[in-house]
C-alpha cells in the first residue's frame, strides 16, 4: 500500500487544490477501480486519513482511494459572484487527473463515490447525476435534502439552496430523472438513530421507495461523528468491492 499526497492546479476552480491517494501494492500492476471518499462541511481531504483506520481497511483490497478537497462547496458548482465550480472541478480536474496519472480502470464500471454529511450528498447528487461516471454511491449520515427541505437551522445552506438550480441539485428531482432515464447504479445510505439528519435519510429513503429505486438503506446506533463513521466506512468498502469491475490479480 502506498501513500500519495497529491498537490495539482484545479482549472475549474482556478486555484491549487490537494487530494490524499491510497495505491494498492504487490496486488498487480492494475487497473485497479477507484473509489472517490468525499469529506463533510467543517473538514478537508485530510479527514478521512486523520480520524479513521482507512489505510488499515484497505490495505488488502485491489483498490484505489482518492480523497479530494471539497471546501465548503457541497460539491456544487456555486452560481453566484466569485463562486466556484466544485462539481466541475471533481468531475473534470480529479478524476481526470487520476485516470490520466494511475492505472485505474477509466470507465464507470470502475469508479464508485461515498461520502459522510456534506459529502453523502455530494456521492449521491455526483452519481445521479453522472451515471456514465460512477456505477456505485454510497452516503454516510448524509445531508440528503440540501434543496428539497433547508434546514432552519442552517443559515448558511438556506442562502446557498437559493442560488442553486433544483434540476441540477435536488437529490428528489435527480433520482426522478435517474429512474426516468433507466439507468442503475448501486446504492447504499446509511445513518445514526441519534443523528440531527435522521429525518433527512429516512425521507430520501422513502422517497427512492416511491420511485421503485433499489437501494440498501440501514439505520445504526450511533451520531454524526467520527465513532459511527469508522465503523460504517468498512461496510461502504465491502459494498464498493461488491459492484465495481474486479481488477487482474497478479498469479
């Protein structure tokens, strides 16, 4: 297993940008499927590394893991003066820069996203989105109905639900679309029965019910932090091994 911490120009956001990498080793010389871990509002790529066993989960799996730098954008391209285009930047700049730069499997059959709080939705909203990118999503305590119902409480997401257009961001309007379109992805949602956004899951769950979108959904004990997720990060990981194309094992 190697480490990589990758610092490169993001021409869609129009800045430099980081993401953290782990490469399989001693596992063949690839393609290898990738998984794009996305981290919540208040942290960075940093996070997952930081506060979870990730290295150690991964380290027998023929798998890459690329953990990009999201800021505060919830993976949106923000419309407004000086906003900037996150979504772009994750679609285009990271994962073209990884296809172009490590041996990965370079179609959706090999791409799966997941992420926890900010960046559950951001997996769900990227997959949905982009079927012909990812074959597999999966969100942890995620922050599912950014557009569909804004937190009171949440000032900040009010203003930016504002200036986001609903067609290209509202998880209920995407998974129509999606279901529209009849194309399939892979779906797993998971959340804390203590959590602040448990109504929020519960509510996207029912909602790709009505839709007849199959989809795993699981309620755990546990809250929004760092004891929930290192635990549940494992299981996204079995999921993720379970519907991405298999690389060639080394004999």
């Amino acid at each position: 297993m190697a480490f990589l911490d990758i610092h490169f120009s993001g021409a869609a956001i129009q800045k430099q940008s980081s993401m953290y990498v782990i490469m399989p080793e001693g596992k063949g010389a690839g393609p290898f499927p990738v998984l794009y871990l996305l981290h919540g509002y208040s942290d960075d790529h940093t996070i997952w590394l930081r506060r979870t066993r990730i290295e150690a989960y991964v380290e027998s799996l023929p798998l890459i893991v690329v953990m990009p730098d999201g800021h505060h954008s919830f993976y949106c391209n923000d419309p407004r003066p000086n906003g900037m285009a996150y979504e772009d930047h994750i679609i285009k700049d990271v994962v073209g820069f990884i296809d172009r730069t490590l041996p990965t499997i370079a179609n959706r059959s090999g791409r799966a996203i997941a992420g926890l709080s900010m960046g559950g939705y951001g997996a769900m909203m990227y997959a949905m989105k982009h079927p012909d990118i990812f074959c597999a999503a999966a969100s942890h305590s995620g922050a599912l109905q950014l557009l569909h119902k804004p937190r009171a409480d949440r000032p900040h997401l009010i203003e930016l639900a504002k200036f986001l257009p609903a067609k290209d961001y509202n998880l209920f309007e995407l998974s129509a679309r999606l279901k529209k379109s009849g194309k399939k992805l892979a779906l797993r949602i998971d959340c804390g029965t203590e959590d602040f956004l448990l109504d929020e899951n519960r509510g996207f769950h029912a909602h790709l019910n009505k839709l007849g979108i199959g989809h795993f959904y699981k309620e755990y004990p546990g809250s929004h932090n760092w004891d929930y997720w290192d635990v549940h990060i494992r299981e996204t990981l079995s999921f993720v091994m379970n519907n991405v194309k298999k690389p060639k094992m080394r004999k």
